[in-house]
C-alpha cells in the first residue's frame, strides 16, 4: 500500500514535469456505503459514488468537457475456464485455461461509450472496457493476456457478465452538473465478500487528467460471520455440531410425528 | 423468503428449500434410501457450488436416516447384528473410496468418471429392479405365488463359511458376503458422495435374501452412521458444510421421510421394488442425456484458488 502511494506520488512528480498544466484537476469521490454487511435477507444491493471535479487556476479555461471512467473491481482469485468437446459420443471436458488472480467481480462504468471517449491506444493502455481490462491467464509457459476475441477469455468475460458479476455501462455515469457527477454501482446477490477497489479515471480531448481511488468492503456479521469462521477454524467442533443437529431433529420429528 | 447461506455464500428461498427436501424425504422415508443422488443434482440445479452441495447434503441424509431409522426400530424392522456386520465393511470401503476419491482428483477429469459411474449404477440397478419388478407384478398378476426366497435354491453364497445366523432377519448366512457388501456401498459412497441406499437395497434383496420387511430399516442404519462420518469428514478437511442449508434440508426431509415410510409400509413389496427402479432409472437416463446431448453453452468457469497469499 505505501509502495503504491509512493509509485504513485512519483509518477505523479514525473508527470508534472512533463506536463506540469495538465494535472490541474483534483477529484473528489465517495461511496454511499464503505463497508456493506452481508445479514440474513441480504439478496444484493447498490451502492452509489458520487464526486466532483475541482479545478484550480491552472486549470485551462477552455477545458469544459470531461469524461470519467470508474472501473470496481472486487476480490482476486484463480479461476479455471473448461470447454467441452464430443469424444467417444459424449460431451467430456478437454481444453482449459487458467485465469490467474483475476477479480471476482469487475465494473466498468462511463458517461459515453469508450471509443468515444480515447483512442483505442489510450483505451487499451488505461485498460478501458471489459475487452481491454487485463485478465492474466496461463497460456502454455508465459502468464499473459490474449486478444480479446479469444474463445476463452469471451467465454470467461461472458460466463461471467451472465451473472452480473462482469459488467460494463457506457451509460451509467451522470454529470449533474459538467463537474458533479454520480453511478450506481450494482451489487448481485452472489458477490464475493471482501475488499473492493473503485478507480476514477478523469478524461479530457482523449486524454487521461487525473484519476483516484477509493475502496469498500462486503463484510459478514452476527450469525453469517459466526457460522463461517467457526465452520473454517473449528471443523471439528462444527463438524459434531452439525451432526448431532441432525440426530436431533431426526429423532424430534419421530416424536412429533409419533401417533402410532 | 429469502435467506443467506453463510458457507454457499448465496442467498436461498427457503420455502424452496424446504419443499425439495420435504420431496426428497418423502422418497427416501418409503424406499429407504438416503436420497442424496436426488438431493445433490437439485441443490446444484439451484445454484449452490458442488462441493457445499454434497457436504450439507450429507447431513440432511443423516437426519432423515435417523428419523427414518427410529420409526422403523419401533416397528422392529431392523436387524441389529447385520447392520454392525455390514458397518464393518462399510467403514473399511469408506476409507478406500476416500483414498481413490484423492487418486482420481489428482488425475483430473473427476467429474466425468462420477457422472459416468452414476450413468452405469443408476441405468443398470434401475432397470434390473424395474424389470425384476415388472416380472413379479405380472407374475402375481398370472395368480403365482410371489415368493422371493425360492425354498431350496441356495446359490455358491449360502455354501460359503463363517456362517451366522441373523434372528430379525430369520436368515442364517455367512458373513463375508454381507462384509464384502458393505465395503462395497462404502467405496462407492465416498467417491461418487452418495449414502448407497439405493444399491444396498437390492443388494441385500437379490444377494442376501434379506426379507423386505427388515431391509429398508437395517439399510437406514448403514446410511446414518456413514453419512454422520461423512459429515464430520467434510466439516474437518474442507470446511464445506453449510449448517443453516442443512437444517432447512433436514426439517423438510424428516417431515417428508414420516409421510414417506408410511406410505412405504401400505405399498407391497413389488410395487415398491418397481416404483424405486423406475426413479432410479429416470435420474440415470438424466445424467447419461446430459452427457450425449450438446451442452447448452460449452464453456464453464471453475474457482481454483481463494484470495491472494
């Protein structure tokens, strides 16, 4: 995390050198809830992110149109993506590619489609759209991405979306005003619970202006949180719980149901 | 209603929920079988990952087992000294299915050899204790008498040693065949997660010559104690059991199973035998078009590994 931030405060000194005007605009973000708990009704939800862009005096007064690209994306994992294929008459797994460390939930969300918002250099290096976010995959020796008609990655991307996990709005994204704008941020019943990262990326005329970031958490408590961390560090204990639960209902239920 | 599961991670309809192991119960309470090769299918057909499926399933069988077991000991229709002599073999294969069940994951391509073995069980035991009976019905039908223990007919199994003689059953047979069977339905539980009940059954009808009248009841017990092994197995290595999914199951199942073994003690014998083949060839046939027809989308996504180290 500090090696992030101080990356970051380089890059950001470099920049400045470069191009000391263009870092003129400060983004303001916040999500309507950090930290989301999972209770018994839990069945999805929203969160909302709202911010503004602040400009300064170095700011160019010309400079009135501004894009934004928030990309979410939720706890990492490996994931393996099978195809299956006839053999022998029946339809058996062959082929299958390994997806490493990929999120479990991924967002892409803008205020107009990306090709319109940066060339497809800038979309591809900026990694915007679910076409150009890295998915990094085993690919026979090397770890890297493919291109992204490939048949496994489409298929992963599109498995995914069918869920809601994998999603991407050009639309989502309101201006309310040319500096304050909001999203919503669609939350599907079966979100992996842990820590979510939102970047905000600001575009101008094609290129990125500033961006930032902000985090929440999908947290079980009470009764969820109890059950599972027992079930992971006390197996044993849970495990002859559990068991001696179905004794008992089993023999409640010959007595309730003794008439006989 | 909906409810979040705090292992499976989703949230359920809990009426849902209930409904099915209510079904579920109902079927393993008049036949005597565990029901998890229904149980498990339908629990994934609802969303819940495999692994969680057949861990809580295997609690949810073991209450309804139980259950199922009590009224049956009332009704004396379990033979105490053959259960014992079938857990003894029973637990021995359990281990061995375990160790193979390791083997075959290292191997890859699991699921195919599960869904294949549940295509050949469940079309071959379906069909021949659908075709054996059919044939009694018919016979009965014809006037015959319908006699499952043909007096006289003792085959290579009643010539072998050790024999003991099992009171409640009124049968006087060796024990390495019931061992042998045991050890058998404990491998295959293991590895393909099912009780067994629905192999022991005829198993124990055709091989044995158990009486029906005690059958059903001693093969409750066998799947009670296995599935209670089974569920601390599960909670200890992979920590997949989902308590609150497997006391919904339960509630329903054992309601289900009451109704269910009741029902089971009005139904003859054969008509019983017919209606339990019939079922079990049905989910075989389901499995095996499953894997002859084009799968609907060709890809499918895995989880393989949890956060980063």
């Amino acid at each position: 995390m500090r090696l992030r931030a101080l990356l970051a405060i380089a890059g950001l000194a470099a920049a400045s050198l470069a191009a000391a005007p263009a870092r003129a605009e400060r983004l303001i973000v916040s999500v309507s809830n950090h930290r989301v708990t999972v209770t018994p009704n839990y069945s999805g939800g929203e969160l909302v992110l709202f911010g503004s862009v602040e400009k300064d005096d170095k700011t160019p007064p010309s400079r009135a149109n501004y894009d934004l690209v928030v990309t979410v994306s939720g706890p990492r994992a490996d994931m393996v993506t099978r195809r299956k294929e006839r053999k022998f008459g029946i339809w058996i797994n062959t082929d299958s590619r390994q997806f490493l460390q990929v999120p479990g939930y991924l967002a892409l969300f803008s205020n107009r489609p990306f090709d319109q918002i940066a060339s497809p250099e800038v979309q591809r290096r900026q990694q915007l759209g679910l076409n150009n976010v890295l998915l990094m995959q085993r690919v026979g020796p090397d770890f890297a991405d493919v291109v992204p008609n490939d048949p496994f990655r489409s298929a992963f991307v599109r498995l995914r979306s069918e869920h809601g996990l994998y999603r991407e709005a050009t639309s989502a994204v309101t201006f309310l005003t040319p500096t304050l704008f909001r999203t919503g941020i669609p939350l599907p019943a079966e979100v992996p619970i842990g820590t979510y990262n939102v970047e905000i990326k600001l575009f101008s005329e094609g290129a990125l202006v500033t961006k930032t970031e902000t985090a929440f958490e999908i947290v079980k408590v009470g009764f969820e949180q109890f059950v599972a961390t027992t079930a992971r560090q006390n197996g044993l204990v849970y495990g002859l719980v559990t068991a001696f639960m179905a004794l008992m209902t089993g023999w409640m239920a010959s007595i309730v149901f003794r008439k006989d | 209603m909906q409810l979040y599961l705090p292992i499976a991670d989703i949230p359920v309809n809990v009426f849902l929920i209930l409904a099915m192991g209510a079904a579920v119960g109902f079927v393993s309470g008049m036949f005597g079988i565990g029901g998890g090769f229904l149980m498990t299918p339908l629990l994934i057909f609802v969303g819940i990952a495999p692994a969680v499926a057949v861990a809580s399933v295997a609690s949810h069988i073991a209450a309804s087992s139980f259950s199922g077991a009590i009224s049956y000991w009332r009704r004396r229709a379990i033979d105490p000294l053959l259960a014992a002599v079938l857990l003894v073999g029973g637990t021995l294969g359990t281990t061995f299915g375990v160790w193979t069940f390791t083997f075959l994951r290292s191997l890859g391509q699991l699921d195919l050899m599960i869904a294949l073995s549940y295509v050949i069980l469940l079309t071959t035991v379906g069909g021949l204790m659908f075709w054996e009976g059919l044939r009694a019905m018919l016979r009965s039908r014809g006037g015959g008498a319908v006699t499952l223990r043909k007096p006289g007919s003792h085959g290579w199994i009643h010539g072998l040693p050790l024999k003991l003689r099992f009171k409640r059953s009124k049968i006087y047979l060796s024990v390495i065949p019931v061992v042998v069977i045991g050890l058998i339905i404990g491998f295959i539980g293991a590895v393909m997660g099912i009780g067994g009940g629905f192999i022991l059954v005829p198993l124990m009808i055709y091989v044995l010559r158990v009486p029906t009248s005690t059958v059903i009841g001693t093969s409750m017990v066998l799947t009670l104690v296995t599935m209670v092994f089974a569920t601390m197995l599960h909670a200890v290595t992979n920590h997949l059991v989902d308590a609150v999914l497997a006391l919904i199951l339960m509630i329903g199942g054992v309601t289900g199973a009451q109704f269910g073994a009741r029902a089971g003690q009005k139904i003859r014998g054969e008509h019983l035998r017919l209606l339990l083949g019939l079922l079990v060839l049905a989910v075989g046939i389901r499995f095996a078009v499953e894997l002859v027809i084009r799968p609907q989308d060709l890809f499918s996504i895995r989880e393989t590994g949890g956060a980063p180290p």
